[in-house]
C-alpha cells in the first residue's frame, strides 16, 4: 500500500513540474509588462537636415526624424521640440507635434504609434536673415554646414502612469 502511495506522489510531482515547465516556456505565466513587451522607450533619430532655399532674406530648411516604437502596443508620440544650430550658430526653435495638458486632452497635433512602428516626422523652418545669424548665411548659400540639433521629445504608453520624457542631442 506505501509503495503504491510513494510512486502516486512522485507522479504527482513529476506531472506538477512538468505543467510548471510547460506553462513557464510557454509564456503564460510571464508578467503583462514582458509579455505585451510594454516598456521600452520610443527611438528618436535624426534623418537629416537640408536646405530647401536661401535668398538674400531668408532660408527654409527642412528637419527630418524617425520615431520608432520598439513596443508591442501603442503609444503616443506628444511631441518634439528641437533647436537647430549651424555651425555652432542658433538659427530656431520648433516643435512638431503638441505636448499634452491633463489626463485626456485631444490636442489634434500628436501622433499614435503603433506597435513596432517606425514612423518619419518632417518638419520645415524659416529663418530671417538678422544679424544673429549673419555669420553662417554664406554657409547655408553654399550648403556648407556642420548642423547640430538638441532637444527633448515626449511620449506616452497605455501602461505607464503619466508621460515620459527624453533628450537628444545629434551633430551632422
């Protein structure tokens, strides 16, 4: 009668860690945040900048970025506020997009990303010719620049209490 008891218990158990092992390969018993891959923050990279035209008062230059979402749900790309420098100068401060105000403001100006998404943000300039920026107007006549672009970027995911905020900072 023991022995019948012994091999019924050491079945049980087998059958136990077998289930165990089965249920934690499988990914059933992972938290939501791994399995759903929520957490990761948006990738912003600079494109390029280029001079679409310059004359004798002003110059439109062209800034693009690539936002990436390495998650798999999606999220909300607020905005991104960028300062552009050519050759060391400051020439403007834009933004692409809208920050959000309180818990649920439809501003219109952000962009939803979708899970494992990758999606360009092109945003276009003026600049007057002041004496501010004097120094480097031959530059971008000859598209002769070192370019150099800082800011912050927000965002916002579905599993994260509030939005996020990141800097970036590139030179071309």
């Amino acid at each position: 009668m023991i022995h019948k008891g012994v091999i019924g218990a050491v079945a049980g158990g087998i059958a136990v860690i077998g289930i165990f092992v089965f249920l934690t390969n499988s990914g059933m018993l992972q938290r939501p945040l791994e399995q759903e891959g929520i957490g990761k923050d948006v990738v912003l990279n600079l494109n390029s900048v280029n001079v679409v035209s310059v004359d004798e008062d002003s110059a439109i230059i062209e800034v693009s970025f690539d936002a990436f979402n390495p998650n798999k749900r999606s999220v909300v790309l607020e905005a991104v506020l960028y300062t552009l420098y050519a050759n060391g100068v400051r020439l403007a401060t834009d933004e692409i997009g809208q920050r959000t105000e309180g818990f649920i403001t439809g501003t219109g100006r952000t962009f939803t990303m979708y899970g494992e998404y990758s999606m360009p943000l092109n945003d276009k300039v003026e600049v007057a010719r002041t004496e501010f920026v004097e120094s480097v107007w031959s530059d971008l006549q000859n598209n002769n620049v070192q370019w150099h672009v800082t800011g912050k970027f927000w965002f916002t995911d579905p599993v994260r209490a509030g939005g996020e905020e990141r800097d970036f900072d590139f030179v071309v």
